[in-house]
C-alpha cells in the first residue's frame, strides 16, 4: 500500500483494525478497501472471486499483521468494482478465511460459480456465504 500521508495511514490502519474487531465478533466481515465500506445484510451470496488467493490462518494468528500482508498483496484485485475483501471463522476449526469475493444474487448461480471455480483452482470451495441470514452455506 502507498500512503502520501498520515491521516491516509491513520485511516487504513482503523479500516484494518474495524476488520479485525467486526471478524472476530461478529466471525467475519465483507468491506471494500477503497471505500471502507462494509456490506450490509442484503439478498446476496459470497464467493471466493480467486479461490487460489485465499488464505487460511490458523486460530492463533496474528489477525491483524494477517491482514495487513493480505492487502497489500492483492491491493489491485481488492480495488476491482466487484470485488471485496471477506474474512470468515469456520466455526469448527476456528481457521480464519482471508478472501477476495464477489457476490451474487441468486442462490443456484453461486453453487454453480463455487463448484466450477473449486474444479480449476488449487483449493476446494468450501462454503458460499449467505448475507441475508448471516450464515454459511457449506458446498
């Protein structure tokens, strides 16, 4: 990331650390990096756009630095227009997922999009995330 100045420093570093607190209560966050903007309940499902870029953190991570080094490696993919940053605790494992996602906006179409990228990429898909309810939709 490139900063021109502090208060642009000042303002990423709370976006990360609005990120970090929103993953940890609330078990995961969509945002958008440029805008800070984090995604509402709204009738839609996650995907991971870029399934081989996803990262997956152990429970005692450091969420924070995580994320920090996740952006900053894929700053030109999360400033995309359809493209956001997700993070998700998979309850059972309580591994974090770092990930690039797109939505969409109808329930078989995003099963679809799941299992066709799970068949090219190096990582299985392993759940859709349903905004609306606020749930995991696992594949």
């Amino acid at each position: 990331m490139k900063f021109e100045s502090l208060l642009e420093r000042y303002h990423f570093d709370k976006y990360v650390l609005d990120v970090c607190i929103a993953t940890i209560e609330q078990g995961g966050v969509t945002s958008k990096l440029d805008t800070h903007q984090f995604l509402s309940p709204i009738d839609a499902w996650a995907i991971p756009k870029y399934p081989d870029k996803t990262v997956i953190l152990p429970p005692n991570a450091d969420l924070k630095q995580a994320l920090i080094s996740f952006i900053t490696c894929n700053e030109a993919y999360l400033l995309y227009s359809d493209c956001w940053l997700g993070t998700w605790i998979e309850p059972e494992t309580h591994n974090c997922y770092l990930d690039i996602i797109s939505l969409c906006f109808c329930l078989d179409e995003a099963v679809q999009r799941a299992r066709a990228l799970s068949l090219s990429a190096q990582r299985k898909i392993v759940a859709l995330y349903d905004f609306k309810r606020g749930e995991a939709i696992y594949l």
